[in-house]
C-alpha cells in the first residue's frame, strides 16, 4: 500500500514539473507555433492545452495544420485547376 501511495506522489509530482518545463518552451511563440513544438517534444495534448490557455481541439488542429506545411489550412477551393502550359 505504501509503494502505491509513493508511486503516486512521484507520477503527480512529474506531471507537476512536465507542466512547468512545457510552460517555460516557447512561451514567446503563438499557439500555432508553440503547440507543434511542444507536440514534437512528446507533450500530450492535454499539457499543451493547459499551458496555452486553450482546448485540446485547438491543440489538435494546430499539430495537424503544421503536418500540412506549405499547404496551408485546408480549403475546398470549388475552382477548376489553371491549364497547363503547352510545350512549345
């Protein structure tokens, strides 16, 4: 009983500092910045969620907009593509 209690103390207590050390990384930076880095970093979603004052959600999509990269937000853009160049 006394092992499980101790096992306890250490896990809220490391909780506790992965908390404060997620804080202190890139505090300076936007959610859209901070929370793709905090995520690289192996810093749950709850975590990033808690030290950027915001939702798990946006959390999510923030991570899954920087996988997308140079491709930006999603968008449905209805259009038709530009045809292309003929070879001349």
């Amino acid at each position: 009983m006394t092992d499980e209690r101790t096992i306890n103390e250490v896990r809220e207590t490391l909780a506790t500092i992965k908390r404060l050390l997620a804080a202190q990384v890139g505090s300076d930076l936007t959610i859209a910045e901070r929370a793709p880095l905090l995520h690289r970093l192996g810093v749950d979603r709850s975590t990033i969620a808690a030290v950027c004052n915001t939702t798990e959600n946006v959390v999510s999509v923030r991570v899954a907009e920087s996988r997308r990269g140079s491709r930006g937000a999603r968008r449905n853009s209805g259009g038709t593509k530009a045809p292309a160049e003929a070879d001349l």
